[in-house]
C-alpha cells in the first residue's frame, strides 16, 4: 500500500484512502495480536508526550488514549477546561502553539467541530479528533474494527443505523463505501444526518459501487442487514431536548422484532453509555451483541 500517515492529522474519515484506512485496521490489529496475545512490549511513543484536550466527559476515549499512549511507552496528559486556560484566559491558537512546543500530538475531545479546523492550522503537531459534533473517527475505527474481527472482513457487510443523524452515524457515512460496506439509515424526520455529509456518502457509494438507503423506517432499514447499531438519541449538551427527543424517537427502539428483519448472522453494535429506550437487554447482552468487544477495540485503533 502506498500510505504516508507521519505527522499526518485525524479529523475526519472522509479525509483518509480506501488504503489508508484498511492500513489503519492492520495496525490496530497487529498491535492487539503483539501486545494483548504474544505479551510483546512495543515503546514506540517512549520519549514522546501526547496532550488530551477533554470539553466533555469521556470514559472510553479518555481510558483508551491514557492507557494505549503509555502502553506504548509515552506520557499521555489529561487536559480539561478545568485545568488549563483554554478559553477563559487563553485562546485556541495560543493554546495550540503552545502546546504544540511541549507535546508530540494533540488528542481533543470538542463540542464545536470547527475548534479542531483551527487547532490544526494553528498546531505544528498532528491533531486527532476524539469527537466533535460533527464526527467521531476514533469509534468508528474501532467499531470497523470489531466487525472485521467478528465477520473475517467488511466488504459486502450492510449496516443499518437506527437512531439519530449524528456524529457517530457521520463518520461512517464519510467511509463505509470505501471499505465495500453498505448503509442503510433510518432517522425520525427533523433529525437526519448533515446534509453535506449526506451529499459526500452519495458520491462515496457511487465512486465506490455500494448502496445507500435513507428512510424514517427502522425495520425497513434493518431489511437484511448484518449490522445492526444505534447510538444515544440525547448527547451532551442536547439534555434539553430530552422530552422532545424521546417522542420523536418512539418506534426507534432495537429489539428482538427488529432483529427478525435482518440478516441471519446478524450483530448488534452500540458506541455506549446506553440507556435501555434505545435498546432493550433482550438484544444488548445477547450472544450478537459485539458492544463490550467494541469497547476495548477503542483502545487498539487509538494506539
């Protein structure tokens, strides 16, 4: 494959090859085979620092970069809005020049896209997303990640959201055609993915010869699919929305019924926390529920 990725940023997935995502796969791969199952020791961050920028409260994202980063001999250092000045008596360019002179790369976790946009130009090291409102590359890494594993590869796989248009369900939409996958999403109407990342999933299907399904019914997005996933229905920062929200999203629930409509060898994936209305037990602790695999797969495709 002919991919360069040193100094590179990871904002979104929509900026990343067909090749430079399946390399991306390989190597969280490796890793996990070297270190979790030969018990190798691989120092390749050792000497090396990595900031993480945290707006919002995290367990997996935080727990997966901390840990990988040192496993791999580095110092990861955990950076709230509580802890530095960012945005109170400093400002994002000075922040990210700053610590662009005492760190070797900056993972941050934002509620506004466009602060990373700017980190970027701003920052001399690479930036890594670990969710903003508009995406979150990290989790669909390592939920491509987890389905690979599962299924021996992705190519011809069909998924089916079920849930709100967010940044989750974006990220997949920006890459799923170029590793051969299928997408077919239901949303309530009023909560649809963005546009624009609509627009780009259309041409990522067309270039690369996968289908694309947008409706406001479940089942029919769940019509032969082998993946099913969902997402929380009220992210942070959306709390006042929750009445609303939760009425828009009856009939919205995964269960057993929906299940009957996919594929036989048919999994359940969901990025967590999760709350019961989006998917019952019945379904979230079944034997095709992947969701805990998931979880510890954010720590290998963030190494």
């Amino acid at each position: 494959m002919n991919v360069h990725l040193k100094g590179r940023d990871l904002l979104t997935l929509q900026n990343y090859t067909a090749d430079e995502l399946k390399y991306l796969l390989w190597m969280a791969s490796d890793l996990k085979q070297r270190i979790k199952h030969k018990g190798e020791y691989l120092p390749l961050m050792q000497g090396k620092s990595l900031a993480m920028i945290f707006e919002k409260r995290s367990t997996r994202t935080r727990l997966s970069a901390e840990t990988g980063f040192a496993l791999l001999g580095g110092h990861p250092s955990f950076l709230t809005t509580q802890d530095i000045h960012l945005g109170t008596n400093e400002s994002l360019t000075d922040t990210a020049r700053v610590l662009s002179s005492m760190t070797n790369a900056i993972l941050a976790r934002v509620y506004n896209h466009n602060d990373l946009d700017l980190m970027a130009k701003e920052a001399t090291i690479p930036i890594i997303n670990g969710l903003s409102n508009l995406c979150h590359p990290l989790q669909t890494l390592a939920d491509y990640l987890t389905l690979q594993e599962h299924y021996g590869g992705l190519k011809g796989l069909t998924m089916a959201w079920i849930g709100d248009g967010n940044n989750v369900l974006q990220s997949f939409m920006e890459s799923a055609a170029k590793l051969g996958m299928h997408l077919r999403i239901a949303t309530p109407r009023g909560f649809e993915p963005d546009f624009r990342i609509t627009k780009i999933s259309e041409q990522n299907a067309k270039e690369y010869g996968t289908k694309l399904l947008l409706t406001t019914d479940p089942l029919e997005a769940a019509d032969s699919a082998n993946v099913l996933v969902t997402d929380t229905w009220i992210s942070m920062g959306q709390e006042e929305e929750k009445k609303e929200r939760l009425q828009a999203f009856q009939g919205y629930q995964i269960t057993m019924q929906t299940a009957k409509s996919a594929a036989s060898n048919w999994t359940f994936l969901h990025c967590l926390p999760r709350k019961p209305e989006e998917v019952d037990d019945e379904v979230f602790y079944s034997p095709q529920s992947l969701v805990f695999q998931e979880a510890e797969n954010r720590k290998w495709t963030i190494m």
